[in-house]
DNA sequence: AATGAATGAGGCTTCATTCAT
DNA sequence: TATGAATGAAGCCTCATTCAT
C-alpha cells in the first residue's frame, strides 16, 4: 500500500468536498447522487470511499467547514476599539460578503445544511456549534457596550446577538430566492435601524 | 352512485396533507418516502395517487398552501389604525405563532421548503409568490407611516419590510434548531429596535 | 337487481368491445390499460366487470370475434362455379378488404392477437381455429380444381391453402407498418403468379 | 484497474441479451417483467442498467440486431450467377432456417418484434429499415431476371420481391403457432409457384 | 492507492380488480 | 344495474457502497 503524502491526501480531500459543494449547492443533498460527486471531483467511486466514509461523513465535514466564514466575519469586525464602528463594520462586511458571488455556491450549500439539521442530529450538533459562536462573539460585545453605557442595561444581550444573526440568515434566504435581491438597499436599512438603537440609550442620558 | 362527497374528498386530502406534513417536518423531503407517507396517513399507495399527481405535487401543494399563514399574521394584525400599535401587534402576533408548539411542525416544513426551493424551480415560484405578498402588505403600511411623518423618506420601504420578514425567517431558524430558545426575549429586542427605528424620525421634528 | 332487456346487454358489450379495439389497436394490449377501455368506452371500472370477468377475456373475446372476417372473405369468394374466377375474386376481395381503412383498426388488432398467441394459449387456440376453417375451405376447393384436372395432382392442396393465407398475412403486415404501400401493384403480382401456378398443369395437357 | 476488457463487456451484453431473447420469446415485451431478465441473466438490477438504459433500450437492440439474419438469407442466396438458381437456393434455405428449431426463440421474438412496431415507433423504424433492405436486394435481382428477358416487364420489381417476402413472414406465423406444421410441403409448393411464375415469360417467346 | 463493475435493497408509481353505495 | 374510490402487489429503475483487480 504506496502510502501518500499528507500534502496529497489534503488535495484530494478538497477535490472531493469542492466537487461535494458544487452538486450539493445545486440539487441539495439527497438529489445529488454520489455519482454527481464521482463525476464532478473527476474521482473514481472507489477513490472517494477512500476519503470519506459515506456521503453523510461528506455532509458533516461540510457542515464542520462551514460556519468558520461567518464566525470570521464577526471576528473580523469586532477587533477595531470602537464599538459603533464595530457594528458598522459588522454590516458592511456581512454586505460585502453577500455581494460576493463567489460564495453563492457557500451560502446555498449552507441553507441546505440549515434544512438538513433538522433532520440529521450530527449536522444539528455542528449548526448549532456553527451559531454558538458568533453569538458569544456578538453578545459579549454587546455586554461590554453595555458596561460602557452605549445600551440600555435591560437589553438581553445574548437576544440581541441572535436578533442580528437571524437578520443576517433571513437575507441570506431572501438573495438565495431572488438573485436580483438589492443588498444594498438591506444593508442601509440595518444599519439604520442599528443606529437608531444603540443611540436609544445615550439619549436618556441627559 | 358511490361519487363520493366533495367533504369526502377534502377530508382524504387533508388526511394526505397531514401525514405528508408529520412526516416532511422530521425527515425532509427526499429521506421520506412515499411508503412513509402511505403508512403515517394510513391510505394505500393507489388512493394517495388518486388525490395527488407525484410525490413532488403533493410538496408543491403544501408549498402553495403554506404561506398563507405568514400572510394572515401580517393582514391580520395590519388591520388597525394605529401605525404605531400595527407593527407591535405584528411582533406580537409572530412572537405568539413562534411560540404555539402545535405549528412547530409547519415551521419544520417551511424550512425545508426554503432549501427544496433551491433546487425545485416550481417550489421557488411558491415561495417567491409567498414572501412577495407579506413584503407588499408591509412595504405598503410603512410607505404610509413615511407620509404621516413617522418615519424618515430616505428609507426605502420594500427593503425595511423585507429586513423585517428577514428577521423573523432567522428567528423560526433558530428555534428550530433549539427548541430552547427563548422567544419572549427576541421579542423584547425585536420590538426595541423597532420602537428605536420610529421614533429616529420623530425625534427630528422639534 | 333490476334485470335489464338481451339488447341492452348486447349494447353495452359493443359498446366496450368497441373500445377495446380502439384502444389495443393502438397500443397493444398490455399497454393499454382498463382505465384507457374505461374512458374510451365511456363507462365505468365496475360496469366493464358486468360483462366482462376480466382483461384477458376482452381479449379472448375479440379473438374470438376476429377471424370471422377472414372465413367470410374467402368464403364469399368460393361461392361461384368456376375455379379460376374464384381465386380471382379471392384476391380481389382480399385486396379491396386492406383498402378499406375502416378496417385498418381490425387488421392491426389481429397482428397483436398473432403476437399474444405466442404466449396466450387461449387465443392460440382461438388463432388456430381461425386459420383452420379457412385452409379447410380453400384446400377442399383446390382439391377439387386438382380433380377437375386444373392442378397438379403433386400438389398438396393443404399447403397450397396455407401459402396462400400465409402472403395475405405477410402483406397485412406491411401494410401495417407502411400505410403507403401500394397494395394495388401487390394484387396484380399474386394474381399473376396464381394464374402462372394454374396454368401450369393446363399446359402439360396437349 | 478493473476497467473490464471489451470482450468482458461483450460478453455480459451478450448474456443479457440471451436471457432478455429466452423471456421476450415466450411471453412477450410487456408480459416480461425486468426481474424476469435480471433473474434469467444471473446478473443484478444494476447489472443490467449498466449495459442497457432501459427496457425499451433492449428491445430496441434487439430490433436492430433482429432483422441481419434475414437480410443475410437473401445475400447469400444471391451470390450465384443463375438467376433460376439464385432463387431455388433462397428458398430452400428459407425452407432450413425454418426447421431450424434453435432459431425457433428468435423466429418468435420477430413476431413480437412485428406486433410491437404497431405501438413503439423506434422499433417500427428499425422493422421498416429491416424490411428495406431485403426488398432493395430482391428487387434488385429480379429487375436484373427482367432484362434478361426471364420475367415479364409488366412487373413491379419491388411488388414481387414484397410479395415473396410476405410468403416467408405468413409462414413463420404459421409455424409459430403450430410447431407441427409441414415446412418441407410449403417450399414445395412455394417453389412451384415462383417455378410456374418465372416461366411465364419464357413460354410467351417463341 | 486507485479503479469502476457489481450488488440488491428500496424508491416512486401503475394497474387489474373489488365492493360499499 | 351502475358507480368510482380503494386496494396492494408488482413494475421499472436508482443509488450508496464494496471489492476484485
């Protein structure tokens, strides 16, 4: 057995999962048939089986990879110090990501993760992961902003980080429906409304 | 003269619908087969293709009759004078449905028809024609509320009412993924940020 | 159960015989299905099981029914005195009978009944009688044209009988896969080579 | 790397389609069901469906690979110079291919082959194109015997050479449906016919 | 490591026939 | 008599996975 190099079996996994994205983002999870992926990695049946262990085991490292983008995001824009900057770059990221078609494919492969967790306990447990994390991120932030007297101390702050993230999913949802979607027109908006709140708080203030 | 009464019919029907809901909502639409769906409504395979064309009609069909329930939320509590008082009735309207367990598995479907409508084009139709009329109906109500002076021209209305419904899609996400979750306190928040958005505008006006 | 008048039955018979015949000219009969005989017919699944006890006797009973036809044909041409006529008249009737295209639906039905002889023993035994009853009549009448000194006593009248039926069928199937054939020109040769074939003994005689 | 020699796969497609001729044979096209083939070819499901798409797909191959055996009867019955000659040994080896009972399955499969054209115009086509060819080959030669001065001109080439065909293909019916039937009286006689007929011409000459 | 032919359970749907009305 | 809804076995085909090469 001609063992590999590691450099080599990290291309072949990622010709198998880039193929994997490819079919899945298409035609969803249970229509593409292993076949679709055998045939679009350019891989032999046999080839696959011998990176993977099932069509499952390629949907849940999928799902594993997966929601590492989003939690960049935050994570990106959450470094500068201020933190009416940080929400504003937190939008204006989160826009320029859904601008970005090349990672139309990533964001309807992601939907599809969304509808399979509801039915796959292995990708519940990675979508949910996948989510904890930005909203500790955001929350945190937002208790901090709290502290600081930018926000109204009777804001729930973890509910607030998930009201942010279920905007973000919704308009995912609505570009994946409607290519012609006006994402910029969305982004003014929540920004705007994320103004409007924040600058709630400091307005009581005398 | 056994043609049976037109009750009769709507009631196997349903009896379909129901079952092909019970069993969509937990294993999607691809992982349930239509011997599932047979057993759960306790028909035999011959009488269900006496109602319904394909497996694939009888998705369409729930597809078409699901929305409804979105656009009755919106109608229904868009039925007052009171601008104001519209979009806190709304939330609370949704925070209510979210929180009624006996539509958990409609919401379940939902899901599952937002991912099928990538890869179904005539489920996408639905869904599109689904999400248009709520956006209507609220884009509408916030052109008005614009020119009684509440809320500033510079927002454009189609994109705060599709921000809106973008919200509440990512809210049903995320109780679904966790049955936990904690809806009344999204519902703070959301009505927060919304109270916070109005009154931006009245705040100009001396 | 109120019993209903010999015509009425004989009717309703017709009137799904009919329609089997429309139906399996078309498409043969195992590709027909009782639905298609139902709605052709006009009548209802149960009503069919009145006069009928199943598919298969539908069949039966038009293979029954279908050589009728041929006995006649040939049977109407013997009914002159003299030999050489007759043959001439069988011929022409039976070229005038592939013109006629009201029948073009019986004669396609009777190339599926050859078929399902094959595997049929009913309507092979009903294909057999079929074809019997017309080489008894034609080899009686040959033998006689051999008494009478017109043919060779070295031919053996039945199979005389049977080549001649057997060009008859062959060309009912051309025709049946070639609507444009020229049956006119196939007349003049069968007749040609009969008034060869009878010519023949005439001619040994000084 | 497995992938199969030619011959393998010949072979295999040879296999399936010795079972799919020993099913189709004895109860027809539709009477047959795949597991009948799957079962009588010892190969699998899927087996099958790498060799042949369909069902349809076999009985087209067969269709198409049917009718060479009778074109090459003709052929090789056309070889000789002695137009008189040419003809004698077409029958007669018409008359041996009949006897031939291992040919007996194939005989019955082109019966059904013929009833199948009625309703599957992929196979109508390859019946037509089967028929073409033999009736270009006979005609051919007789328009050749017409030169020569040993048919009269007054005939139609083609009209003869289907007439002559029409012969064979009424008797393989007959033979078909009763496995007793005297073959060696038939080439008699048919000899005698086209014997008679070819000397018309000859006698008219002086 | 890599191939791809082979497996066979299981998917969707049709259809001849029955039976309550 | 007549209806047509209902049955459920059986039909064709697909697909994830394995294994001899």
């Amino acid at each position: 057995m001609p063992k590999v190099s590691e450099a080599h079996r990290h291309n072949r996994r990622k010709q198998i999962l880039d193929a994997a994205i490819e079919c899945f983002s298409h035609r969803g999870f249970q229509r593409t048939s292993m076949d679709d992926i055998i045939r679009e990695s350019k891989l032999s049946a046999g080839a696959i089986y011998l990176y993977f262990q099932s069509k499952d085991q390629i949907i849940e490292t999928l799902a594993d990879e997966r929601h590492d983008r989003e939690k960049q995001l935050i994570q990106q824009s959450l470094s500068q110090g201020d933190w009416t900057e940080n929400l504003r770059l937190l939008v204006r990221n989160f826009y320029e990501s859904l601008e970005n078609s090349a990672e139309r494919k990533e964001r309807r492969l992601g939907i599809h993760l969304w509808a399979e967790a509801l039915c796959n306990p292995k990708v519940l447990r990675l979508i949910r992961r996948g989510i904890n994390q930005p909203v500790k991120l955001l929350s945190q932030a937002i208790g901090e902003a709290q502290v600081d007297g930018l926000l109204g101390k009777d804001i729930d702050p973890e509910a607030a980080a998930r009201v942010l993230i279920a905007m973000f999913h919704g308009l995912i949802l609505q570009q994946a429906w409607d290519d012609g979607t006006d994402i910029e027109s969305f982004a003014v908006v929540v920004q705007a409304m994320i103004d409007a709140y924040l600058s709630t708080e400091s307005r009581r203030r005398p």
